[in-house]
C-alpha cells in the first residue's frame, strides 16, 4: 500500500468547459455553509429543534475541519473504491476525530442528548471501530440508533479531509457511472445539478466523503437504466428540489438544481424536504440515498 501522498498526481484537462468525473470537497467551507443552512431551515420548519440539533453537530465539524487530521491513511488510487470500508477496514485513525468531536458538541446540545454523547464517550476504541465499520457496510440496525449520528459525523469529517489528495491521485479516464461514490463506496445523498464546468451537469453528492461525483441525467441512479424515468415537482414544475423516480426499481433519488437556488446544500435541504419523501413513499417508491443525518431513522 502507498500513502496518497506518495502516489503521482494525475494529469486533468485544463479546459475550463471539460466535463468533471469528480469534484472534491473543500471540507471547511462546505461544513461551515452547510450548518448556516440549516440554521435557515430551522425558521418555521416543524422540524426546528433537529434542524438546530444537526446545525450545531455540523457547526462543530465546520471547525474541526480546520485542525490536524493526524496521520494520514494508508491508501492505494489505483484500487476501485480506494477509501471504501473494504479497504480501510482497519482505519483507527479517524476515532481520534470522534473523541474531539464529541466533547466539542456536549456543551452545545440539550441535556438529553448531552447524556446520549457522555453514553458513547464510555464506549471503548473496539466498539466505537466496530460500530463504524457497520455504519460504512450500511448495517444501520447494528449500531444503537442514538449514536450513529455522532459515529457518522467524525467518520465524515476525517475521511472528507484526505478524500481531495486521494482524488488528484486517481484515474478520472478510468471512473465509470456509479451508484456508490468512487472513492469510498458510500451511497449518495442526493443528486446536484450544478451550473459548473457546465450548466445542467448532475452530480451525485457522497454521504460518507463529500466527493461528488458525475452521473448522466434521465438515468437511475440506482439501477442505470432510463426507460422508466419520471421527475417529479409538488408545487412548482421548476422548483429546486424536485424528485426523480425510476418505475424498473421502484426508486427515488432528490435532485437539488443549484442553477435555480445557490444555497442548496445536499445533506440540509434533503433533510428539510421531508414532506416530498412521505409522498413519494405513499405512491410505493423507496429511497435510494443515505442522509447522514437520519441514519438513527434507516432501516437495515
């Protein structure tokens, strides 16, 4: 195995137009924009207290994600999915990351959640490993549904910091349409549709890394295929949140238009929308997406 570091920066196309495979995240500012958005949100949403709650646990990784990350991760560009939980099963550096981030977070949040974080803290290094590793394979039901919140956000929060020099690494020729992020393997948030390189353009937002990642438009996100497609819009036919379905697997993914609305975050306006999941699933769709601020809320 070789350090990212070690490995030889990829060539890319200079061309301001070229098309993207995969866009890195900038950590700090996308944390730091991210917890002002749900602080938006939280404005007459019925979901106040948790949008608040989960701005507060992001504010905390907004700052931590300006600090030293420790040792960096043993990583190989050349293997498919480098930074999945398959070949960094054995990464123990990123509990360091939850130790700081939960004693960050205990003064912030409410009495009753400051004695679910004090429970976790009295977990071992084992246990903590463990649980994450079950997170990352998406066994959500083996993990107590109360921590997983706080597991997720410092597994985020390391593996998005190296997840930038990892990419400059890899292959982009070599990434093909995938479901799962191509750097770590984790499911999507939600899809983007960004006014960069070019206008119209979808990307798949990671839930575990941040990375975003190219996906053809018109085609399931789960299954690939693009016979089936519908886009759905409960209010207005250009809303910025609006919601593909695919009638082959009977699945749904949110596409957030960054062209029509700037401020959208993936994991924030996801949360918010809410309403548009329960319709869709009274209409017999599941999603496809993780949100890593509901994973207390998954089923296995």
């Amino acid at each position: 195995m070789s350090n990212a570091s070690d490995i030889p920066v990829m060539p890319i196309d200079p061309s301001p137009l070229a098309l993207k495979p995969v866009l890195p995240a900038k950590p700090a500012a996308l944390y730091s924009h991210r917890a002002k958005r749900l602080q938006t949100l939280a404005e007459d949403s019925p979901l106040a207290d948790y949008l608040k709650l989960c701005s507060s646990l992001v504010g905390v990784q907004a700052k931590l994600a300006e600090t030293d990350m420790g040792p960096a991760p043993e990583l190989n560009a050349a293997l498919e999915q480098p930074m999945s939980v398959a070949n960094t099963h054995d990464n123990r550096y990123w509990l360091a990351q939850l130790q700081t981030l939960l004693s960050e977070a205990l003064p912030l949040v409410p009495a009753n959640v400051a004695e679910i974080i004090r429970e976790l803290m009295q977990q071992s290094p084992d246990q903590w490993a463990e649980w994450g590793n079950s997170l990352r394979q998406g066994k959500f039901s083996d993990v107590p549904a109360q921590y997983s919140l706080f597991i997720w956000a410092a597994m985020s929060l390391y593996w998005s910091h190296w997840a930038p020099a990892l990419i400059s690494r890899m292959d982009a020729n070599a990434i093909k349409q995938e479901s799962l992020c191509p750097v770590c393997g984790s499911h999507p948030v939600a899809s983007m549709v960004r006014e960069e390189p070019r206008e119209g353009l979808r990307y798949l937002h990671c839930s575990l890394c941040e990375t975003e990642w190219h996906y053809v438009r018109a085609h399931c996100t789960a299954c690939n295929q693009s016979e089936s497609m519908e886009l759905w819009s409960f209010e207005d036919h250009q809303a910025a949140v609006r919601i593909e379905t695919c009638d082959d697997c009977n699945g749904y993914t949110k596409m957030l238009f960054v062209t029509k609305s700037p401020q959208l975050d993936a994991v924030a306006d996801d949360l918010a929308s809410l309403g548009l999941d329960a319709q869709l699933s009274e209409k017999g769709y599941s999603a496809t997406t993780v949100n890593p601020l509901l994973l207390a809320h998954e089923a296995d």
